[in-house]
C-alpha cells in the first residue's frame, strides 16, 4: 500500500515539473532548433557552440529530473528513447574517437532526428487541437530541418551533382515532402536515410492535407447547396402564404 502510495506522489510530482516546464522548455525548443539550422546552413561558430552546449545541459538536467521522478523507469525510457539518443550523441564530442568524418557525420543525422522529435513535442505542447494547423507547421519543421540535413550532407562539390545552396536543399525537399520527387538522389548513406524519412513522412501526411482541403472544398459546396435549397423553400412557403391570403380575402 505505501509502496503504491509512494508511486503515485512520483507520479503527481512528475506531472507537476512538467507542466512548471513546460514553457521554458518550449523556448528552448524553439532556440535549438534555430541553433541546429545555423549551424546545418552556415557550420558551427564558437558562441553558437557554447549556446548550444548550455542549451544541452538543461536538456539533459531536464531529462534525468524527470526520470527520477519516474515511477517506472522502464516504460518512461522506452517512451524517450530517442530523445535520449539525442542527448547522449553529442557528447560523443569530447572524445577525439568519435571526431571521425564518419562517426561525425552519422552523429549529425541522430542530432537532426532528435531535433525534429523535440520539436514535435513542442508544437504538441502548444497546440492543444492537432488538427490540419498542426500538421501543417510540422511539415514545415520537417522541412526547414530535412533542407538543412540535405544540404550538410549532399554538398555540391567541384562542379559535381549536389546542392550549391539551402534554397535549392529547400526546393528539393518540398518536392520530396509533396511526392513528387526529382532527378538528384542523395549517394551519402546519412543523405540516403535522411531521404527515406522525410519521403515517408511527406507519404503520410500529403495524403491527409490532401484529404483535409478535399474535405473543405466539399463541404462548402455542401453548405451552398443547402443555401439553395434553404431559398427554395422559403420561396414556396411564400408563395403559399400568398395564396392562403388570396383565398382569405375572397372568402
């Protein structure tokens, strides 16, 4: 009994720290996601470095809070793994091992996944309706983020297949995201599985704003054809009453 007491006060203070954090955390959402895209666009600056390491150590204060907060471990990092890869990869950093092109550059791929996770939770957290709203500036998060990963990964190089600059990474993930495609495909392995996932994504969520503004289109000619019909009758009812006055007069 005072073991299922104690998980609960676990339980209420866990649900409490979150909602206390919730905008905190939602600002500094919003400024590592503007850190990432710096830093995908233009390369890592030494205050931008610093910010996002400041920024990395709430994350990850955050993050450990919450899990000893916890009443059940197991389920709670099952439900966080990737943000929890998230914040272990960076620290890969500090050791001259993992500083391999390689190694860097597949680091890079789980740091913009977990940035697009973040971000996800962000805009759940303050949107309290996930309606075609939502999707829509998700799909602009995946692809401000997508565009960025494209063009760290799949530069133009000597002349060679690639992107000169982000507009064109831009242009190229739109046209992935609305399922249309082009006729440049990544050859990095990171640009390869980068562009499996914004395709799948695009594959799900093209197909619901499709549907959303079918929907709305058919239902305001729906509407219109009720106000046609609303006249129409009305039209009658008039015409009746008229004729009913006519008859009333004559009697």
């Amino acid at each position: 009994m005072s073991e299922t007491l104690a998980q609960e006060e676990r339980r209420t203070a866990l649900h409490d720290l979150e909602d206390w954090l919730e905008t905190p955390m939602l600002v500094l959402s919003l400024a590592w996601l503007v850190l990432v895209l710096v830093e995908l666009i233009w390369g890592q600056a030494r205050l931008l470095e610093v910010f996002g390491t400041a920024i990395w150590a709430v994350f990850i204060a955050e993050f450990a809070l919450r899990l000893w907060l916890a009443p059940e471990k197991g389920p709670f990092l099952r439900n966080n793994v990737i943000s929890l890869i998230a914040l272990v990869v960076p620290a890969f950093r500090i050791f001259r091992f993992f500083r391999l092109v390689r190694i860097a550059r597949g680091a890079r791929l789980v740091r913009i996944v977990g940035t697009a996770n973040r971000g996800m939770r962000a805009l759940k957290t303050s949107m309290g309706r996930r309606g075609l709203g939502y999707v829509l500036l998700l799909s602009l998060l995946v692809l401000l983020l997508g565009a960025g990963g494209m063009f760290a990964f799949e530069p133009a190089e000597d002349g060679g297949r690639g992107f000169q600059t982000y507009g064109d990474a831009l242009w190229w993930t739109a046209m992935l995201l609305a399922s249309i495609g082009t006729d440049f495909w990544p050859q990095s392995p990171e640009g390869r599985v980068l562009c499996f996932l914004i395709a799948l994504f695009g594959l799900g969520v093209f197909g619901y704003i499709t549907a959303s503004f079918a929907s709305f289109f058919v239902g305001r000619d729906a509407q219109q054809t009720n106000e046609i019909a609303s006249s129409a009758e009305l039209e009658r009812l008039h015409a009746e009453i008229a004729a009913l006055r006519s008859q009333l007069a004559a009697r």
